[in-house]
C-alpha cells in the first residue's frame, strides 16, 4: 500500500511539474491581471533560517544578481529550520507544488530524505553547475542516481578550537595538539584537568553530534551505503566511537550541558579547554572578547583504531535546491549566477558573516588568507579549507535523525552498564523496524 501511495504521489507531483512548466513556457505573452507571465516568471521566492547567516548570505546574492538581473524580483522568507521542514512536507504530501519556494535551504543531513521521496519535485542542476567545483563530501547529499539537485553551501569542516592558556599550564604546546586521535586526546584531558581543574570537553547526552563527526572522519555512516540499510551492530566506526564517548565520561573529563545557551556559556566563561566542533561556531566563540589570543584550532580528532579514519570531519552544512515551480529557470540562473561560481561572493560571506565555503576556488581568496587576532594571527580559515579537502564522503541517507534517536537511547544503556555489543545489536533491531 505504501509503495501505491508513493508511485500515485509520484504521478502527481510530475503531472503537476509538467503542468506548471508548460503553462510558463505557452503563455509567456498572455497579460494576466495587469503583469505578464514572463514578468512572473522573473520573480523567485527563497526559504531559508537563521537571519544572521543564511539570509544574510542571501541578501549578498541577491545584490549581487541584482546588479545585472535587475528585472528579477528575489523575494526572501525567513523560516526557522523545523517550519522549513514541515511546510515542504506538507506541500509535496499533498500533491501540489502550490504555495512551494523556487529555491529553498535544506540541511545536509535531511536533502536525501526529500530527493528519494519526491524526485519529481526538485529541479535537476547538472548541467548549470560544476560539481568538481565543490568539496567532493558535498556532493553525496546533494545528488540522486548521478544527478546533481543541490549547490552546495556552507561548510560544516570540523576542528579542535582550543584554549592556548589551558594546554600551556598543563604542559602541551601547539605542536602537541595537531593530527590527534581520540586516545591521545582522552590522555591529554585528563593531565588537563590535574593540572588546570577544568574539563576538556562539553557535551549534551541527548545530542550525538560528536559521535557523528567521528564515524564520517572514517568515511562511514548509520546507514550503509545506500542510504536506507542501518549499519550499526557491524559498524566498526560507530562501535569505537562509542567506546572513546564512554572512556572520556569515565575519566571525568566531560562537563555536561542540556541545550545552546549552557554550551556556548561553557566555552564563554572559561569551563572547558577545547571544542571539537565544526568552523560554525567560530563566531560563537569570538563574542567573548576577553578570551582574544587565547585560543587556536587544530585539526580534528581521528579514531586510532580505524585505518580509514583522518584527521577531517564535517557536522552540520547544507544547501540550496530549486523547485519544479513557475520560474526554476530564473531560479537556476540565480543559483548558478552567486553561490554556484561566484568567488568574489564567498570572499565578502567568509569576512561579512564567517561562511566558510565549499566552492574549491574561493578558498584561494584573500580572505581565507587572512589572520586572526583573537586566535593570535593563526589563518584558521585556510586551515578549516584545507580539512575541507580531506573530509571522507559518505551517503547521509533518509534516516540519520530516526536513527540517531535510537542510539541516544542506547547511549545512556551503554553508559549505565549495558554491553556494547549488545547496545549496537538492540540499536540495530529497533532502527530496522523503524525505517521499515
């Protein structure tokens, strides 16, 4: 029944696409209540959240388009995140386009669930951007059955921010703290705590971010890779992951927070002496000003019992997609136009908002070879361009939430005594059944 409901769902969202194409492109010349077709066609309509970052990114584009397309109306609607995600569920659930965005923002992580369950929904981009332009670990979540759908964004390249004063009083120098694994790093926080009484690390026990981070450092994920099998009771990278959460809360070197604003006030007020975390948080980090040439970054941990595993991970990012809605071309030629070649755009977002980019040539920019004062003149933005390069693809796959829910569960069983073997088996079983 399930499959039934797909296919007519399919049909529709097609039938509906090929209408609203054919009703653009037949009536281009047809006056419609005082305004042309193709004066509508050149008005687009943009999703996204976050007015600091994503939109203000947005409205950089739009003057830059602007400049040579001023006919075309870009109109820019912030939504947060979740409301983002239940309106385009509701729209294409319901089998009409109707009411749906030209382009919206889609987090990395979700982009699959919404390109395998409504492929006929989005416009396809290969041939109006260069995908070997973009970080290659962009382009699994971008991209359906080798077609490019996405214009990769930001990037969520991971690091190991550190507090320069803390490593230097327990005896660790910045030499000390790069191309670490896991192992390494558990050992340096306990000398750091001995030495300094502060925890090494801060984490939410309902958020695996970290353990994300540290699977994708070994090229693997949840799910196998065709992004709907769970990978988890055989999953070696999951399973040492685990292994290295348990060791560092058993070596009392975690302080545990419970949502934002107590994170961002453990690296604010001094609690913690590193945040392994992605480049996103740098201006986090930066609003206590007080704590300028006190910090640094070094690239990410790696699993020391994994081959694959690098020194490069990712966590968070996301991109744009156009809608198969009246006016994908004007769409298309907006995305392609700013966030898919323009490298002078991406210079003024790395230095006006720290959008770090994963469009290869920006990084050559002169704003990734800038120093920083508050991280003592280190080129952190070269450096995070760099890791980019290095961070293993993987298939996100539709289910990376579902999942991650589950293993949270099964985090605290595991912490409170559970056998790993067992926790990954039970994981497995319930995950199974969930994405049945």
């Amino acid at each position: 029944m399930k499959k039934l409901c797909a296919v007519l769902l399919t049909s529709v969202l097609v039938l509906s696409a090929c209408s609203s194409k054919s009703d653009e492109s037949n009536t281009s010349s047809v006056e419609t209540a005082g305004k042309s077709t193709v004066e509508k066609s050149k008005e687009i309509t943009v999703w996204a959240w976050d007015p600091a970052f994503n939109i203000a990114a947005l409205e950089a584009a739009k003057e830059v388009y602007s400049a040579t397309n001023p006919d075309v109306k870009v109109n820019i609607i912030e939504y947060a995140q979740a409301d983002i995600i239940q309106k385009l569920n509701t729209g294409l659930n319901s089998g009409t386009t109707s009411g749906l965005p030209n382009i919206v923002l889609i987090e990395d992580y979700r982009a699959q669930s919404f390109l395998s369950a409504y492929p006929d929904a989005f416009h396809e981009l290969s041939g109006s951007i260069k995908p070997e332009d973009f970080a290659d670990y962009k382009l699994g979540p971008t991209s359906l059955n080798g077609k490019q759908y996405g214009v990769p964004f930001d990037s969520g390249a991971t690091g190991l921010y550190y507090r320069t004063d803390y490593l230097e009083q327990a005896g660790y120098k910045a030499k000390d703290m790069e191309n670490l694994n896991w192992d390494q790093y558990i050992e340096i926080g306990k000398v750091v705590k001995e030495k300094t009484g502060k925890k090494i690390i801060t984490l939410d026990p309902n958020d695996l971010g970290i353990i994300r981070s540290m699977i994708q450092s070994a090229g693997s994920w949840y799910l196998a890779e065709d992004g709907k099998t769970p990978d988890i009771v055989t999953n070696a990278a999951l399973k040492e992951s685990f292994m290295i959460y348990k060791k560092m809360m058993d070596a009392d070197i975690v302080n545990i927070h419970s949502d934002w604003s107590q994170f961002i006030a453990a690296i604010n007020k001094g609690t913690i002496a590193t945040v392994p975390i992605g480049n996103w948080i740098t201006p986090s980090i930066k609003q206590e000003a007080s704590q300028s040439g006190k910090w640094a970054v070094a690239s990410f941990p790696k699993l020391p019992g994994n081959a694959k595993s690098v020194n490069a991970s990712s966590l968070g990012g996301s991109s744009w997609y156009v809608m198969n809605v009246p006016g994908a071309e004007t769409a298309t030629d907006f995305l392609a136009s700013t966030f898919g070649s323009n490298v002078e755009l991406y210079q003024k977002l790395l230095k006006d908002i720290g959008v770090v980019s994963t469009f290869k040539a920006a990084s050559t920019g002169d704003a990734y070879s800038q120093e920083d004062p508050f991280f003592s003149g280190q080129k952190i933005y070269a450096d995070f361009a760099s890791w980019t390069e290095k961070i293993p693809n993987v298939n996100y796959g539709m289910h990376t939430y579902a999942i991650e829910d589950i293993l949270a569960v099964e985090m605290q069983n595991y912490l409170n005594g559970k056998e790993i073997d067992s926790v990954l088996k039970d994981a497995q079983s319930q995950a199974e059944t969930q994405v049945r």
